[in-house]
C-alpha cells in the first residue's frame, strides 16, 4: 500500500496571516468529518511539483471538521514554507496524508509542562486542548522573539494556564528553563512529564534541566524540526545492496543525493529526518545517526539516508 493510497482532499479555509507565521485550517473537500487525530500528531502537506512537508496539527483533537496548522516564513526554506504561504490561500484545494503520531501526550501523567519556543507552540496547543478537556494538570510556557501566537494563546479555554515569555526587547526577563522546571516539581511532585517543542538550544536547556531536577529520561519529551546537519566527517561509500550500485558520499553530501548522482531514486520527503520515508535497512557497516525519527532499537538496523552518514568507511543497505 502506497503512501498516496490514502491521501485525503481538502480545502482550505480561516486562512490568516500573523507576521510571519500564516494560520489556517483544512476542511474535508466532502464535507465529511476529518480521520480522529492526537495532540503531537503531524500530517504530510503535499505541495507543488512533488514537495511534501510535515507540519503539526495545532487545533483541537476533538473537532473533526477541521485541522488547523501554522507555517512559518523561514529564510532558510528548501522552498516547504515559502510555497505555503504563495499557495496557501482560502478555497484552494489540497491534499494531505493521514495524521501520523510521533510526539504522543501521555495523558496518565500526574502532570504536565508543555513549552513551546517559536513555532515550536504549535504541537503544544493541541496537547493543551487536550489536556484541558480532560481536566488534567498543566501549565504551557510559550517562549518567542516574536510571539505572534500570545493573542490566540489568551483567546483560548485554557489561556489560565498559558505563560507568555516575550523575548522582543532585551530588557524583558529571560525563561529561565531550570527554575520553571524546578518550580513545576516543587508544587506538583515528581511525576511531571515535560514537552518540549522548538529551537535546539531550548531543547538541550530543557533535557539539561530534567536531568539536574531527577526527572527519569522517559519523562521528558521533544519534537525536533529537524535532523543535525550532514557535514562533518570523512566522506564514505555505500553499497546499495539489490541494485549493486556504490556511491563515494562527499563530506557535506547527503547519502540520498549520492545515490540520485547514480541514477539510483531514494524516495524522501522532509529531507529532514524527521518524516522516515528514506528509512532503510543497514546489511554492513556503523551508521552514524542525524535523524530524530528512529528509536535507539530501530537504530541498530535501519538508517535515514536524507541526513545521516556512516562511521565506517563503507556501508551497506538494503537498497
């Protein structure tokens, strides 16, 4: 079964532009109520020309009619955002994948802290709607340069728990990672789970931080945008291992676009790490991992070829 075999319609509608950041929701072109979805899951955006990218779904799980996403403007696009926010207007027809989930809420937790950096906001309002519906304990800190997202975080059912870290003036007081966390334990106990969602630095901050308060490593949770960069290291070769065909991969060359050089098509989507569509499997050789979308057991076997590299002078996949 293929991948487009369960494509869906849609259209879109609400569409709004907030500075950079373009806000709108997808409807079922039929009508029909959208497939049931969890906070943290994530949809395929199939855009012009064969380009596909993911995005979280920042609505509310339990409305069916619509899903609704936030693209920010990125300078540094691969050309995801910028065709969004060109294409992306209200009435226009699109397709998208099912919802798919690889940054689940565990919604027995004793508590909850979500925290959001920039448009890393997005997975965690879904987790706060439903975490609010189910009367659960949380509190979600929002930490931006630019926080576009503040006056539809206050407009919200649960604005009581949201906390608002505006980075846009220099004298404004900075998130202090450690304290919130610190704090969060102090008044709910050690049972906390914490998501985090946003630039690499507040990511670290927030692992760092879990470690120096006793949390378990299995309670603090993250969801990257993207894989650590392809440079770095000594170029290698890979032997793709039904077609016979072997590539030299250049030091800031991805596996992936070695492969395309020889003819040899590796099907790829976010081109981030992050989606697992250029997943395959290791036959002989160390992968050096850059995705974060495989767990540490699937990492054994199986690799990302669209950012990760090889610690061995030759690698062999199943290709």
């Amino acid at each position: 079964m293929t991948r487009q075999s369960h494509l869906l319609n849609v259209l879109v509608d609400a569409c709004q532009l907030r500075g950079s950041v373009l806000c709108f929701d997808l409807k079922a072109s039929n009508g029909a109520d959208l497939p049931v979805w969890e906070a943290g899951a994530h949809i395929d955006l199939y855009l012009e020309e064969g380009l596909i990218r993911q995005y979280s779904l920042c609505g509310n799980p339990a409305d069916r009619k619509r899903y609704s996403l936030a693209v920010l403007l990125d300078p540094k696009s691969r050309g995801g955002s910028v065709a969004v926010h060109r294409l992306v207007r209200d009435g226009v027809q699109l397709q998208i994948s099912l919802p798919r989930n690889l940054f689940p809420l565990d919604c027995d937790a004793e508590s909850s802290l979500l925290i959001g950096g920039g448009i890393g906001v997005t997975p965690m309002i879904a987790m706060a709607y439903e975490l609010y519906d189910k009367a659960q304990n949380f509190a979600l800190h929002y930490v931006a340069r630019d926080p576009v997202f503040a006056p539809v975080l206050q407009a919200l059912p649960f604005a009581a728990h949201v906390v608002i870290h505006d980075h846009s003036q220099a004298e404004r007081p900075r998130f202090n990672v450690q304290n919130t966390l610190a704090q969060w334990i102090d008044q709910n106990g050690s049972g906390v789970h914490v998501y985090v969602c946003g630039p690499e630095g507040l990511m670290q901050a927030v692992a760092q931080a879990g470690r120096a308060c006793g949390l378990p490593e299995e309670h603090v949770h993250q969801e990257a945008f993207s894989a650590q960069p392809v440079e770095g290291g000594a170029g290698f070769e890979v032997l793709a291992a039904k077609s016979g065909v072997r590539v030299q991969v250049a030091e800031d060359e991805t596996i992936a676009a070695a492969f395309a050089r020889s003819g040899v098509r590796v099907p790829v989507s976010c081109e981030q790490g992050i989606c697992g569509t250029c997943v395959v499997s290791v036959l002989e050789g160390e992968p050096d991992h850059r995705d974060e979308y495989l767990t540490d057991e699937e990492k054994t076997d199986q690799i990302a070829l669209c950012c990760s590299r090889s610690k061995t002078p030759l690698l062999v996949v199943d290709l």
